[in-house]
C-alpha cells in the first residue's frame, strides 16, 4: 500500500527518511524523532489522516508500540 515495498532488502529504503503519501510533510519514519515519524503516529492513533494500524486489525499493544518508538528513537539503525 502507498507504494512501499517491503520485501527483505527493499523495506528500508521505502520506510525511512521518506515522505508519507498521507501527510508528505512527516517523513515515514524520521529517524530519532518518533512523535514526527509518520508510522509511529499511525500506530499510535494520534495526529493522522484516515485509518489507525493495522487497517481492520486490532491495535498493537503498548510493547509492540514501545518496540517501534525505540527503534526510531535510537536512530531506526538498518540491523
């Protein structure tokens, strides 16, 4: 959806330090800055144009989330 690929390889290039099609002034993932990573705003519920992730799914819990917030925290590292 939204053009990414996120295949093993791919996913990084199309995730991070992108612009979101949804909100083209926060990247996708921004690294070091969660509260401006557009990802972590759709998972979260907060400050986002439609649907909150997963789309028809449950939300993830808050230690999936933490997960997310500290990996964009301590600069999204590609390892």
């Amino acid at each position: 959806e939204q053009g990414m690929l996120l295949t093993p390889g791919q996913a990084y290039a199309h995730i991070v330090n992108v612009p979101s099609k949804e909100m083209p002034q926060l990247m996708r993932i921004q690294p070091y800055d969660p509260v401006n990573s557009y990802l972590y705003r759709k998972i979260t519920g907060a400050g986002i144009t439609g649907e909150r992730m997963p789309y028809g799914g449950a939300p993830l819990s808050e230690a999936q989330i933490a997960l997310v917030r500290d990996w964009i925290r301590s600069g999204a590292p590609n390892d």
